[in-house]
C-alpha cells in the first residue's frame, strides 16, 4: 500500500471527529464507527499534509490491521555493500546548471556536491519559520477544502488563513461544524507563529 502505519492521522466520520494518532489507530477508529452502525462518510487525513488517506476498511478489523501493517523483507541479512558512501545516506539525483554556476561549485573546497549540500542546509535553517508557516497553512487548506468547502465563510477563512488573520478564520469558521472547525483552527495554528 505504501503507506506508513506510524503516520499521524485525524479520522472523521461525516463531520464528527473521531481520533487523532496513527494511521492504524486512525483506520481501526473509523472501522469501529461503521462496525457501530455509523453510515457517515469516513475520512482520514495525514496530519502533517491535510491530504486525505484512502485506507481500505474492508473486512474483519484484522484485515485491516494486516493491510496497514509494515512490510519487512523476508530475509532480513545486510545487503553486500555496494561502491558509494552509504552511510551518509546520499542519493544521486540529475542537476541542471548553466555553466557558470557549475564553475563557482567546482572551485568550493569538496567540489559540487559539498558546496550544494551546504547550500542546501543553509537555505533550510534561512527558511526554516516560513517553510512550518506554509506547510500549516497548506494542511489546513487541504482539509478545510475537503470537510468545509461548500460552507457558508469558507472562501473569506481560506483568505484570513492565508493572511495570518487567526481572528478572521475564527470569524468565518464560525458556522462550520464544531469539529471540523476545531481541527481546521488547530491545524492552522503554526500559520499564526507567536501572534
């Protein structure tokens, strides 16, 4: 399936909240909500992204802890070791360059590579508040997109969200089912930094 069984996740049924935790713990609450007779529709949503998880709850609840369960390889002996520095965890993807960047690459101290990853990190701790700021606000508009879309505010709280307006998303949230309006708020909240 792919899917990390360890992710955290947040289950609804319809609009009511139904668990925060991992993906299993996810899947096995919504389970438990179908298997109590619940006909709502389910939903699970990768916490991290707002995305929505396509979790199959068919069958006995085994079943799905199986389906949802990590793969292990079945021969669990080290691979040989291969040519490269593994160690560091490097990965060989295709750059493109104008020949003059590569020029500057190739006359810092370690070459190409060193010079990219220190680039790299740099940009990483320079970005660091505004990258948590767009991931929160990324999140939070895919499962308010999903769960609020076609309710009355929406448009102007995915603005003030956006905007870093806490009291406007709280504002034109307000009509909205109090769970998804809780989760929403509370997925938002590092969008908002320390305001």
């Amino acid at each position: 399936m792919g899917l990390d069984p360890d992710m955290r996740c947040t289950a609804f049924v319809g609009t009511r909240f139904l668990a925060t935790g991992t993906l299993v713990e996810a899947a096995l609450a919504a389970r438990a909500a179908q298997d109590a007779g619940d006909d709502g529709l389910i939903f699970i949503f990768n916490e991290a992204t707002g995305r929505a998880v396509d979790v199959d709850l068919r069958g006995p609840v085994e079943a799905v802890r199986g389906r949802l369960a990590p793969v292990f390889p079945a021969d669990l002996t080290p691979a040989p070791a291969r040519p490269g520095r593994p160690k560091l965890g490097v990965v060989a993807r295709e750059v493109t360059l104008l020949p003059r960047h590569w020029e500057w690459l190739n006359s810092q101290p370690g070459g190409a590579s060193v010079a990219l990853r220190k680039l790299v990190d740099a940009a990483r701790h320079a970005n660091e508040g505004a990258d948590r700021v767009r991931q929160a606000q990324e999140a939070a508009y895919r499962f308010m997109s999903t769960m609020a879309g076609d309710r009355t505010g929406f448009e102007e709280a995915a603005r003030a969200l956006f905007a870093g307006d806490r009291l406007g998303l709280e504002a034109h949230s307000q009509d909205w089912p109090t769970d998804v309006r809780v989760h929403a708020l509370r997925l938002a909240e590092p969008a908002f930094g320390a305001s």
